[in-house]
C-alpha cells in the first residue's frame, strides 16, 4: 500500500497551496512541513509568495505556526495567508475585514515580487505590491496602494485628484508621498497614539487628514474609521 503524502505541495495562480493530511497531530504535521521545505530549498529559490491552506481546518496560531516553518526552512517569505478564500495578512497576525479584500485584491493590479529602481508602473485602480519599492522607482495609482514590503520610493495614490484614498505599507520612508493633490512630509496621528503601540514590523496606513498626510499603524483603526 503507497503510503500517503503528510503534506503536498501544490503551485496557485499567486504562491503555494499545501494539502495537509487531518489525521495525523499538529505537532507530525508541523515537522513535516519542516521537512518537506528544508528539502526542497534550492527548488522553490527565494520568492514572496502567497500561502494557500488545504485538507485540515487551521486556527490562526496554528497558521502562524505553518509560516513560521516554512520560512525558517526556505527562503521563502510568505507575505499573505488565503484560507477559506479570505486573504490574510500575516505581517499583522490578525483578521482583516472581508470588505478591505473585496474592494482592494479582487479589483486591485497585482505585482507578484518588488518594484525595482527605475521601474515605473502604474493603474487605474488599486496596486498591491507583494514586495518592495525601491529606491528611485515610481508607483501611480488611482485608487489605494498597498505595499507588503518596504516603500523607499514615490508613490502616488489617489492620482490626480482622489484623497479619499490611502497608502499602506510594512515600513515607509518614501522619496515621495502623495493622495490626490495632497503631499508633503507625513506625521504620525499623535492623537491616537494612546492607542497604536506601533511595534517596529507593523504597517502604516498613510490617508489625507485636513489636508495633511497623516500616519497611524494599520490595526489601530483610522483607515476603518474613515
């Protein structure tokens, strides 16, 4: 009897889909997974990829678990989660509202990687960048830009005259910022900050605040309070 596959690695249209077996503890599986990575890292390379789960329900500190294993056993970087086709943000651990997927990733411009110096590239409506932007590139977009990485160039969002809209990213020190006609140096929404507690790896969202560039770490809820 062909004995049957712990975990299997598929390919997705966006990263990886693992099928993982459901009898076995979580604790087998987990050192299967190590395995089945630490075997195949010079195959899959380095790459940002998005993590597709299969065959088990999983909670999120199991999911963050799975991550973990991976990315300590390849050079992989698994930048977003999809289970019950929801994405997830793993940078932030947590639940993002199903409504921020519908309106952003299902109608969005993906870029599967970085956007490197001297790159340009632009949308008509959302961009999502499962990277960074380097230094001296230029995103323009017309409606919200989403940066999984770090933002080191210039970014427009809103372009040209939209500022209801918002700039998110892992780390920012942009060249340049601007939503709508509004730009200028950011700050940081002081006034919230009994409440933010910005560790140094979580996002920002940056929106137009009387017509300033305001700041605030993305779970901290000025972006939902808009």
């Amino acid at each position: 009897m062909v004995k049957k596959d712990s975990v299997v690695i598929k390919s997705s249209p966006y990263g990886l889909t693992l099928v993982l077996d459901r009898e076995i503890s979580f604790e087998q599986l987990v050192r299967e997974i190590c395995k089945k990575f630490a075997t195949s890292r010079s195959f899959f390379g380095t790459a940002t990829l998005v993590l597709s789960i299969e065959g088990r329900p999983v909670s999120a500190e199991e999911a963050a678990v799975i991550v973990e294993a991976i990315q300590l056993n390849s050079d992989i970087t698994i930048s977003l989660i999809e289970e019950d086709n929801e994405l997830k943000n793993i940078e932030m651990k947590e639940k993002i509202d199903r409504f921020y997927y519908e309106n952003i990733y299902e109608n969005a411009k993906i870029i599967m990687g970085s956007v490197t110096k001297k790159d340009v590239v632009t949308s008509d409506g959302s961009i999502v960048i499962l990277g960074d932007v380097k230094s001296k590139a230029i995103v323009q977009a017309a409606g919200n830009v989403i940066v999984m990485g770090s933002l080191e160039g210039s970014v427009y969002a809103g372009y040209p005259e939209d500022d209801k809209c918002y700039i998110a990213a892992n780390q920012i020190n942009a060249a340049h910022m601007q939503i709508g006609k509004v730009a200028g140096d950011v700050k940081v929404a002081s006034k919230w900050s009994f409440r933010s507690r910005k560790s140094e790896s979580e996002p920002y969202a940056v929106v137009v605040w009387e017509q300033e560039l305001l700041a605030e770490p993305l779970r901290s809820g000025l972006l939902k309070h808009l």
